[in-house]
C-alpha cells in the first residue's frame, strides 16, 4: 500500500520524489526520472544571491520549460531577507513550492553558513523559515540533515518550529553535516520528526533498493521517499521501488536495448539544453554511473571520456551495446 504523498494543494502522482543534487537533478535528469515513475522532481540549488543568477550554471538551474507540475525550486543562503527575495523571484519565474536546503554538507555551502551549517543557529533557522513563508503564497518545504553532528541530533526541534512557521512538508536526510556521505545512513531520528509534527516527512539516505525503500517507509511511518544517489545511472529505480511497494514483487531489470535506448535520449537531451561544448563534458559523468555496473575495467569509460564531440559520444555508445550484444569484451 502506497502513502499518499501532498505538499499543500499538490497531490503527488507517488511518494517517490528526486532529491535535489547539484550537478545532476537539471531538467533533463528531473525530466527523465519523471518519466521513469518519480512522482516529483527537486531542481538543484540555486544560490539566494540573484545578483550571481545571470552565470550560465544559475541560468541553466533556472530553466523549468516543459516541466510537470508541481514545480519545484530549491534555493540556499544563510540571510533570511536574501532568501525570501529569492524564493519571490522564484515563484514569479514559476516554481509552484520553494525548497529551502538545510541539507547540503559541502564546504563550499558552510563556509557561507548556509545548508546544513544553519542548524547549529536555531534563531537564524525559525528567522529564514518565516522570512521565506511570508514571502510568497506557494508551498515552502525544508530539507535538512538529522542534525549538526551525533551529539547534537536536533532534527526534531527544527521540525516542529518549521510547522510552526508554515513550513508545509519536510525532508530529512538520515546523517548529520558532520557525517557528510560517511557511514550509513540512520532512520531512527526521521521517525522522532515524523511522530513529532502534523505535516509530511520525507525519508532520504542511501534508498539504493526496492527492499530498503519498503524497510524505511515502514520504519519511519514517512509519507514518501527522497531518492537522490541511487537515481545516478539508474533512474529506472522509480518504476522499480513503486512496482514493489504495490505488489511485493520484483519488476524485471531493464534490458541492454531499453538502457541503450534511454542513454542515447539522455545523451541527446544534455548535448540539447547546454549546448554541445557543455553537454558532452557533463554528459561523460552521467555515462560513467550508467555504465559502472558492466565496465569493471574502466576501459570504456576513459575512452569515452575523452571524446569531445556529441555525434561521436552518440557513436560510441552505440557501438559499446552492440559490443556487449555480440558478448564482445572491450579492451582500451
């Protein structure tokens, strides 16, 4: 039996949301997991700052053309005047819910005490939380972490002063900032956030399969699941979780022909939206995490990675499928 999963008037198709990754979840890869059975797709950050919004990469962040609705924008920064801005001009360009990051680990983010940093000022945090609910009439939503490190697990606190404030749904992700990706993931504090508040939570932190996607929804009592890692490569994962939870079987794995089929679409929509300079470097990633499960060796892999041009990117996918249907081994 499926959690019916909503943020505020939105109903979601399921309970399986993409997690917001920066440098992965653009409208491609959000477009593509919709396709693939996700029932919401999270942009990436975009930082609050709108002066640094007219850089390719927060132009690229910014673009939603085509997307289903709900749409949904998350944005990152540590001043609440700045974020309320942001999640104003957001909802103008057509974000139906504001995501506000709590969650993000990376230096880079808490240096700028923003992301995960913010939940050691608990003042800041009830400050943003209310500068950016007030600031516009669409679903505010919050991702954070367990807490600031082990000793300090203060997830629960957080919740119940974003219910508060109007916060409409959470998503905790199942570390502390002080773990970043280390060890695994803990689920115990996301059932103290979901028993302690009204509105829904979201599970996120290593769901890689159908079986543990089931064991956190049940150990959890979460509305819904946010799937971020496991997508990577994999964003067939969506249709593989959602068949299970309905029927408690397992849905087959997709054949070489589907997989090809899907890379080559990704391949081409990536070389369309950046541009073909900037599609063929961040599509090499992207062929990387699809590729890991039959390229041991790497070989493949490094070749690929030297290629800098789409037709030939295009090319030598095709040409590794019909190796591996030939049960050609690939040599460098």
């Amino acid at each position: 039996m499926l959690p019916t999963a909503k943020i505020g008037p939105y109903t979601l198709p399921n309970p399986l949301i993409v997690a917001p990754m920066a440098g992965v979840t653009d409208r491609p890869f959000r477009l593509l997991c919709r396709k693939m059975g996700a029932g919401l797709a999270v942009s990436e950050m975009v930082i609050a700052d709108s002066k640094l919004w007219h850089t390719r990469k927060s132009r690229t962040r910014l673009n939603h053309d085509g997307e289903p609705e709900p749409r949904s924008v998350q944005i990152a920064g540590g001043d609440p005047d700045m974020l309320a801005d942001a999640a104003r001009q957001n909802a103008e360009f057509g974000a139906q819910i504001i995501d506000i990051n709590m969650g993000c680990p990376a230096k880079k983010v808490c240096n700028k005490a923003a992301g995960s940093a913010l939940m050691k000022d608990e003042r800041l945090v009830r400050e943003i939380l209310e500068a950016v609910v007030n600031a516009v009439d669409i679903p505010v939503t919050l991702k954070m972490r367990t807490g600031w490190d082990r000793d300090n697990r203060n997830a629960p606190v957080i919740a119940r002063m974003a219910e508060e404030a109007g916060i409409q749904a959470l998503a905790v992700h199942g570390r502390t900032r002080a773990d970043k990706y280390n060890g695994d993931a803990e689920y115990d504090t996301i059932a103290e956030v979901k028993a302690s508040v009204g509105i829904p939570v979201f599970a996120n932190g290593d769901i890689t399969t159908p079986e543990k996607a089931r064991q956190v929804l049940t150990h959890t009592g979460a509305d819904g699941l946010l799937i971020g890692r496991g997508a990577q490569g994999r964003p067939w994962i969506f249709r593989e979780i959602l068949h299970y939870l309905e029927t408690g079987e397992h849905l087959s794995a997709p054949p070489l022909e589907e997989v090809e089929e899907i890379l080559t679409g990704h391949l081409t929509e990536l070389h369309s939206f950046y541009g073909e300079t900037m599609g063929v470097r961040i599509a090499r990633k992207h062929v990387g995490w699809y590729l890991q499960p039959q390229d041991d060796s790497r070989q493949f892999r490094q070749r690929f990675n030297a290629i800098d041009n789409a037709l030939e990117q295009k090319d030598s996918i095709a040409q590794y499928f019909a190796g591996l249907r030939n049960g050609e081994v690939f040599a460098a």
